[in-house]
C-alpha cells in the first residue's frame, strides 16, 4: 500500500509517523512545499526576538527513516477518481498514484485588502520562509519602529519580540481589547502590561491604508488606521488570522465546511473514498459543543494527524475532540484559556454564569507568591463546567492550571467536581485548596448546587 501525505507540517508528519508505527511495511510518501518538514511554526516569534537564535532548533525532528519526505513538491490537483497526485518539483511536472491519501495542508495567513500592502516592509508571519524574509529585513535595515495589525496570538508574541529586540511597537486591535478570545477583564490587564514595556496599544481601529512617507528614513512607511491617526513605521507585520488552505481539496471534490474548512468526520474522512484530512485544513469536533467548528491549533493538528494517519491504514480511531485550550506568554504574563467564553455558552444555549476570582499561587509565607486572576464560567441550570480562563506570572504554572479545567470539562464534570480533586499540594508551589478549587468554590457560592450534579 502507499499511504501519501500533503503537507508537512504538524497534522502532516503526525499522520505518516503513526502509519509507519503501525504498518512498518507501508510505503509513505510525504509532499512537503517548502524545506521545513515539522518545524515548530509556534516558535518563530521566538526566532525573531532572538531568544531562540538558532532556527534549526525549531526542527521538532530531523529525520524521518522509513518515511518518503520529498521536500519542495508542491501539490497542484488532486485526481480523487483515478488516485493521482500533480504536483510540481524544480520547476518540472510530475504525478504520484495513492491508494490512501491524507490531505494535510494547513491554513494560509489572512492578507487584507489594504491599500499598501504589498510595499517593502509589509509582512505576514506563518511560514518559515515569512519568518526568514522578517528576520533579513531586520538584520539588514534595522527598523526603530513597528505597527502589528491584528492583536490575537501573532500580533501579541510579535509586540514581545519586536520589543525586546529595541524596536519600538505600535499594536491596532479591531476589538476593544487585545486577544478578544478571552474576557475583557483579562484583556485590560495584558494591555496593562504591554504599555508597561512601551508598547503604543490603539484598541478599537483598524488600519486602511499603507503609505511611504518622505519624512525620515528612505524605507519609512505611513499606517492609517480608521479614526483618522497616522502611524510612522519601518516594519509592519500583518497579523489579523489565517484561514483553512482548503483549495486542493475542494478542487478534487471535497466538501467544505465552517470557514471554509474541510468537512471530516471523527475517524478524520472526508466525502472522498480513501482520502483523509486533518489540521488546520478542516474542521474539527468541539468536544463540548458537540458539534463541528473551527480551531487552527498545532496541539489539535497533532491529534487528528494521528488519528487520519491510523485510519489510513485500516484502522477506526475516533477523533476524541478539542476545547479550544490555548495559552500565551506576553513579556512577564501567562494567559491561558479552555472550553467557552460566557458569550460563546450563551450562543450555544447554555445558561452561563462566569465569576472572578484572584488568589496567589502558593502560600504567602513562602517568598514569590503571585496573584493569578481565574475566571470560570458554568451552566446555571446544571452546574457544568463550561470554561476557565487564567492570567498571571508566566512563572506560576498558569498552563498546567488551566489544563486542570480543561480536563474536567473533557470529561463532561460539573465546576464543583474541581473540589474533589486530589491535587498536589506544598507551600512554594500551591495550597491546600489550589486556586483552581478556590474559584470553583466562589462559583459555586453564589448559585445553589444542582441535584444529582457531577
């Protein structure tokens, strides 16, 4: 059998490296467009800030025995009836036949129609090859002064990292707050802490218009933004989302979906017999909703990469579903979310309630305590856990307390099921009752107990 793989990144490699586990035998072929096959594209903000200065390091692995990575193949057209792959290598046209195919293509940064935004200086961050052209244009001209457009994951390890390197950072947000995936609650204290490091933070604007300016440098650029302001610049990176790189596979017949994703179901197949899907391409089961959505996430695209992978060759592995569950440094900050906002429960038909609480996260007595500020959010009718969102010290295990939300949810537990968990417990790094419970029992103070709950 020759089990064939477009794209090479997170889903891609995960897909071939559980087929070769399970069928050593088979014959896998991996089409990879670029040269970086399962480079960490999570760590390019890293790269550019220079605390990772090595790309290399970026290389989740460098080799592949027994896989078939061809590098620099880019997929054309998929011929789903007669199992044929086009693509072209070098320059010159070739095919490949498959007997199970598994579409990996990812997402594609989102480039606005904004006038100016093909000049010199203009980036999009998503590729490996995006992040060598920014890291030659900083190397090479020396920018004093960034805009980021888009304040979501991007734009905010951008503001980080631009930062650090001595350039000074303006961030335009849509919403009116940065990272609107969480409460604005939370949102306020990141742009605290961004504006504490000198980043310039315009919430509610959007830029229209990129221009060259003939003030200062030769390479200065103009960013307008829609209430009236003017931005100076040498560097702007564009960071307002991407979206599902779906072509290829709406071309060969499948069926797209939210976004504009592919349609999958749990085993991960599409509508086209012997072909797969998986990442940042399709869609994916929200575990809690119970319903298909869209979550571009390598931990995600990890998963369901496994699981086409094993169903590719003939297994009947579900897809267990995702939460959305994500984390972040910006500067001195960790913020991490899971499961629903209350604006989200609420679209979804639940009845939510969300509190607020702050407690350090180890005991006073014990030097460096730092407040984290917890927000839960659960049905009122039934006491489920629906999310939690988390924000503090990036040094307080924010990341592995929001993992504790998101594992009850996964399981379908009540917000008072976090009290009888057995946690782990010593003064320097938690208490008795782990911050995690102590908001789930401010939750659960203010509404009765529903009968019969988790």
């Amino acid at each position: 059998m020759h089990l064939v793989v477009i794209g090479g990144s997170d889903a891609g490699i995960s897909a071939a490296l559980r087929a070769q586990e399970l069928e050593p035998g088979a014959e896998i072929s991996v089409l990879v467009a670029d040269d970086y096959p399962n480079f960490s594209i999570c760590g390019l903000p890293y790269f550019l800030s220079g605390e990772t200065p090595d790309w290399h390091s970026l290389a989740h692995r460098t080799e592949f025995p027994g896989l078939n990575i061809l590098r620099r193949h880019l997929a054309q057209q998929i011929d789903a009836k007669h199992r044929v792959i086009s693509c072209v290598h070098s320059g010159a046209e070739m095919t490949m036949r498959y007997d199970r195919l598994v579409i990996a293509t990812g997402a594609k940064p989102v480039r606005p129609d904004l006038p100016g935004s093909k000049y010199e200086g203009v980036f999009v961050l998503h590729t490996m090859d995006d992040s060598f052209a920014v890291h030659q244009y900083l190397t090479d001209r020396k920018p004093r002064a960034a805009v980021l457009v888009g304040a979501g994951y991007i734009g905010l390890e951008m503001a980080d990292a631009l930062t650090q390197r001595g350039i000074e950072v303006t961030l335009l947000c849509r919403a009116e707050t940065v990272l609107p995936t969480v409460d604005p609650a939370l949102g306020h204290l990141i742009q605290k802490e961004l504006r504490r490091h000198g980043v310039r933070v315009r919430t509610g604007v959007s830029a229209v218009e990129i221009d060259r300016t003939e003030v200062g440098r030769p390479s200065r650029l103009s960013i307008a933004d829609s209430s009236g302001a003017q931005h100076a610049a040498d560097l702007v990176i564009l960071a307002v989302g991407a979206r599902p790189d779906s072509e290829l596979a709406e071309q060969a017949g499948a069926k797209l979906g939210i976004q504009g994703a592919v349609v999958v179901t749990r085993q991960m197949c599409t509508n086209m017999a012997e072909v797969f899907a998986a990442g940042d391409c399709v869609e994916t089961y929200h575990r809690l909703l119970a319903a298909p959505t869209y979550i571009s996430l390598g931990t995600v695209a990890h998963k369901q990469g496994r699981v086409a992978g094993e169903n590719a060759i003939g297994g009947n592995r579900i897809f267990a579903g995702a939460l959305g569950t994500q984390s972040l440094k910006v500067f001195d900050l960790a913020i991490a979310r899971t499961g629903l906002s209350e604006r989200d429960a609420r679209e979804a038909g639940f009845d939510p309630v969300t509190t607020g609480f702050e407690a350090n996260d180890h005991k006073a007595y014990y030097p460096g305590a730092v407040p984290l500020r917890i927000r839960l959010t659960g049905d009122r009718r039934t006491g489920r856990l629906l999310g939690g969102q988390i924000l503090g010290n990036r040094k307080a295990e924010i990341s592995k307390r929001i993992d504790i939300i998101a594992t009850a949810i996964f399981q379908g537990a009540s917000v008072d099921y976090l009290n009888d968990l057995d946690l782990s417990y010593t003064p320097p790094f938690s208490s008795p009752w782990d911050p995690v419970q102590m908001a789930a029992q401010a939750w659960c103070s203010k509404l009765p107990l529903p009968v019969g709950s988790i």
